[in-house]
C-alpha cells in the first residue's frame, strides 16, 4: 500500500467509526479531517498514529481547516476568514 493510500485508508477509517458513534455520515466527518490535515500537513504522521484524538484534543476542528463548512446558524463559513477575523495565521 502506498503512502497516499495509508492515508486515505485512515481517513476513512476513522471517519466511519466516528460517524457510527455519534450518528454523523461519515463522509462528512471525512471532508472534516481532510480539510484540517491538508491545511495542517505536519498533523498528518500523528493522525496515522493516534487517529481519533486529533479530533478529541480539538487539533482537527473546523477553524483550523481549508474547507467551507455550515455553522449551526446556516452561514457558510469560510476558514481562512474566520482565522484573519481571530487575528490567526494560516
């Protein structure tokens, strides 16, 4: 298995598990994580590891991804502009 499919691999994975626990399709939990690690790429080699607790400790969330995303009130947000807003870099 190459590297890129290690990855994918573990996405899935742990999308599908955290999906079956807290009721969420996992495919949305997917975009969730992909999002986060191809923003943060130095997260990637802990995730491969440690999976689920990158989303636990909070390091995976929303705010650090690259990927528009629905807040509870209906807005898409953006990111990039919700971290400029914070007065955070990335």
């Amino acid at each position: 298995m190459t590297d890129a499919e290690l990855i994918l691999r573990k996405i899935a994975d742990v999308a599908n598990t955290v999906g079956f626990h807290s009721g969420e399709p996992g495919i949305e939990i997917a975009g969730h994580i992909l999002s986060s690690l191809v923003t943060n790429p130095e997260n990637i080699e802990r995730f491969l590891v440690e999976g689920t607790e990158l989303l636990h400790d909070r390091t995976i969330n929303f705010e650090n991804g690259s990927l528009t995303y629905r807040a509870m009130n209906g807005e898409i947000i953006f990111p990039g502009e919700r971290r400029k807003g914070k007065g955070q870099v990335q």
